[in-house]
C-alpha cells in the first residue's frame, strides 16, 4: 500500500487562493495627492463633482477622474476615493483647535502683521491658523529669508498699535539665525521660532506617512535631498505631500505650535489701528 505524506486527503479544490487585502476606503478631502495609475497623472483633489473627482498637478494642470473602486494610489498604495462626509452643522473647532466662527466675514486688516520666513510657511500657518487670523483681521507675509530683517522692520516702523511677530526656522542657540534675530531686537517686535531646519520638518512624520524626516547632508539643498530619499520628486510636488497631510496643530510638532501661538496673541492683545 503506497503511502503518502502531508494531508491525505489533498488540497481542497473549492478552497479559494490567498485572500486579497481590502482596498481601503479614503475620503477625497481637498489637497489629498493621489495617481491615476492608468494616466501616470498626479495630483491634489480639489473638489468632488458628482461622481468624479478634479486633481490638479504641481503645473497647474487639472484633470477629471470618475470616483471608481481601487482607481487611485496613495503612497504608492490602491485607495478607493469616496465622497467625504458632510460636516455637521453647528459650533465646531478651527484646525488649530479654536473655536470657530460661524458666518464670518473679513474683517479690515489690522495693522499689526505677522511675517514668516517663505511661502510654504505661509501655507502651513494658513492651513492651522487661517481661520484665527481672519478672525482677528491679522495678515501673514512672507519674507523670503531673514537675511535682511534689521532693515525690514526698521521700514515697517513697528509701535504699540502696530505690533510685529516675527516666526523664525532654526531658531537655536549659536545659529545665524540666533545672531539675525539679537542684532533686530525691537519693544513692539516678537520674534519666535522653532529648531527645525526647514518649515516641512515641524509636520510630524506619521502625518504624511513617513517613520522619520531623513538626514541630508550639510551642504545640500535640504528639500532636494529630502525628496531624493522619500522619492517625492522635486519639492514643489514634495511640499504639496506635506501639506496635504495637516489637518490641524496635531499634525505639527509642538515647538512650531507654541512659537505660533504666542505671535498670534502678541499681535492681537491691546487697540489695533
């Protein structure tokens, strides 16, 4: 009698194969980056139209999309975009966790201002903070650098109803930016900072879907090796990943939360012009 080994009775043929994972369903908020595989094209969602979602790239280019099961990567990965909930009515919260005004309206722009380093700070602040600063009629600038920041002040002619904050990337002690900022000391001028290199590495890493922000070599480009490592391509297509991963001052690292917060209430405490 032969004999046999393993299971005697053999593979069941009804059995099926290796379950397949289940392709995650993902709300197609605004600025969500996703690929259409089919097309290669690449983009962030900017609104739902139906049954079809429009993506605009990092040119300006926007293509319309049908929302179908599995159509999309993200992170590399098969999504099914879908509608996102509708938000309920009633009181709620802004991104930075105040509390938000409903109905508002823009108000006249005071005269205090808060000035930021470049233009993807401006973003970031705007995506937590937009709705606190509309509120208070405060606008944010950029500067492209500090380099020069003895002088602008000089020229805004900051005093007591016409406050300036001023936020500050790498702000550490013995940094250039350390000595920039002492050599502009001003009573109606606040300047704040974080000890983060660059303004994306302030977002926490698991928000745009990374164990960690890689170590690029001094002397390059820190975005440039940054997007080499993660392989997001050039960084205006690398900024609007990191962007799209904060939804509120939980998605941002504490140092950057507070130096905000605390220009926030210096140009917004006493008479405004």
């Amino acid at each position: 009698m032969p004999s046999f080994s393993g299971d005697p009775y053999g593979r069941d043929v009804l059995a099926g194969g290796p379950k397949r994972r289940a392709v995650p369903e993902v709300p197609a908020e605004q600025d969500l980056v996703v690929e259409d595989p089919a097309s290669g094209f690449c983009g962030a969602v900017l609104r739902v139209e139906g049954g079809n979602v429009v993506l605009e790239d990092r040119r300006g280019r926007q293509r319309l999309f049908p929302l179908r099961p599995a159509a999309f990567l993200l992170d590399g990965q098969p999504v099914t975009l879908v509608k996102p909930a509708a938000k309920p009515a009633g009181p709620g919260t802004s991104a930075s966790g105040s509390v938000r005004v409903d109905g508002l309206r823009a108000k006249t722009a005071a005269a205090s201002r808060i000035w930021v380093e470049g233009i993807h700070d401006a973003e970031l602040v705007e995506r937590v903070w937009g709705h606190d600063l509309r509120v208070e009629g405060v606008v944010v600038e950029p500067l492209d650098g500090i380099d020069a920041l003895a002088e602008r002040i000089a020229e805004f002619q900051p005093g007591p109803r016409r406050r300036l904050g001023v936020l500050v990337d790498h702000l550490v002690e013995g940094s250039k930016e350390s000595r920039i900022v002492a050599a502009a000391a001003h009573p109606d001028v606040l300047v704040t900072g974080h000890p983060y290199v660059d303004i994306w590495q302030a977002v926490k890493p698991a928000s745009v879907g990374i164990r960690q922000w890689p170590v690029v070599p001094r002397g390059q480009d820190w975005k440039t090796g940054v997007c080499a490592e993660l392989g997001w391509g050039e960084p205006p297509a690398g900024w609007r990943r990191v962007l799209s991963g904060v939804r509120g001052f939980r998605d941002l690292e504490t140092p950057l939360v507070g130096a905000v917060e605390r220009l926030i209430d210096f140009v917004t405490v006493g008479p405004q012009d």
